[in-house]
C-alpha cells in the first residue's frame, strides 16, 4: 500500500517536471525583444525604446537633432525652438522685425510680438490707445472700459442717469429700480400692489398670494379643483 503512494506521487512530481521544462523551452524559444540602436536606450515599460537626449527617432534609427543657428534644443530633446526674437520659418529661425512699442515673445504662431501697454496691434505696427475721459485700460493693456457711473458709447464714455428711486447695478454701467419700483422707460415707477398681492423675490414686480391667480392687473381668488 505504502509502495502504490510512492509509485503516485513520484509520477505526480514527473508530469510536474515535464509541463515546467514545456514552459521553459517555449519562453526560450519566445523572439526576444530588439536591442536599441545607437543614441537610444530601453523604455521602462515593455520592449519599447526611446532615442536619446539630442535625437529623434526616424523609422528604426536616432537620428542628431541639428538647431539652426538661433535655436536651440527643447525640454524633450527631440526637437529644435527658435530663440526669443526669432521665428521659425521652414528650417530657419528669422529674426523678428519688432515695431516701436512692441517686445518680443516665444511663440510658434502669431508674429513673434506684442504692444507694451497702452498699445494696440495695428497691422505691423503699435497704435496708441487713446483713452476718453472716465476711462482707463483694461488688465490686457489694449483696451479701455469706461469707470463706474459712466456708459462706453463709440468713443466715449457717458455718464449714465440714474432716476429717482433707482441704482446703478453691479457691473457700473447700468442701472436698476428699487425695491418696490418697477423700471419704466426714463425712471421708476411705484408699484400698487392690488388686493391678496405681494412683491416678488425680485421686488420689482408683484404676484398673488397662495390661493389667488393673477388675471391682468387683479388677483382673483383659484376656484377649487383648479
């Protein structure tokens, strides 16, 4: 009985060796990955690889990175950037013709500059911004808005009328009616709250309570079943 266990279990262990020594051979036979070329190094993750600092990769191969005169080598290394003041144009990095009142910028589009403040793009030039009374420049610098108080109108800036009873709202420019006024062409007109009426969250307008319905300028009391 004893011997019949061993006998089982010694030819337990045997299938065991033999599937391993299956696996071992398949995964030696597996093609291994390809070793990087020259000016390139082993990605960490998988079989993949990467050219070089300096280098960029052209089919199979790392190729030398070679900045014009003027440029010079991005962050990554794979490519070339214009100098601030130049701009690329095909292979080249043409200096930028900067206009009075206008500095240089990096950038891949656009022109190559920009207005200093208080000056505007004007074809390939810097226009000043001419400011109207009651005004000043926006955060952008090639721009005015009107101060509170005032209205930008073409030009100008005009001061805005506020009537009796009214407000200038948030933004400066407008303005608003009371609580309790609703706003009519050229003021603010008092509201007559008729009978079962109250100010609306707004408070420039009425509604009726609960249990009336609004029919024109009335409020009428909601028949039952409505």
């Amino acid at each position: 009985m004893i011997n019949a266990r061993l006998a089982a279990s010694a030819a337990t262990l045997l299938a065991a060796f033999a599937v391993a020594s299956l696996f071992c051979s398949a995964a030696a036979g597996a093609e291994q990955p390809a070793a990087p070329p020259s000016n390139a190094h082993a990605s960490d993750y998988g079989a993949h690889w990467s050219c070089d600092y300096g280098f960029q990769r052209r089919s199979d191969v790392c190729v030398a990175v070679a900045p014009p005169p003027n440029a010079y080598l991005s962050s990554s290394g794979g490519e070339w950037l214009c100098n601030r003041g130049f701009q690329r144009v095909d292979a080249r990095c043409m200096q930028v013709k900067i206009p009075s009142n206008g500095y240089p910028v990096n950038s891949l589009y656009g022109q190559g500059w920009k207005c200093n403040r208080g000056f505007r793009v004007a074809g390939n030039e810097c226009a000043i911004v001419k400011l109207p009374a009651h005004s000043f420049l926006t955060r952008s610098g090639d721009e005015w808005e009107c101060e509170r108080g005032f209205l930008k109108q073409n030009d100008d800036c005009t001061a805005v009328v506020v009537p009796a009873n009214g407000y200038l709202d948030d933004s400066g420019h407008e303005w608003k009616c009371e609580r309790g006024y609703s706003r009519q062409t050229v003021g603010c007109r008092l509201i007559q709250l008729p009978a079962n009426a109250q100010l609306n969250f707004s408070g420039n307008d009425w509604r009726c309570i609960d249990g009336y319905d609004r029919s024109g300028e009335a409020c009428v009391a909601r028949r039952r079943g409505d």
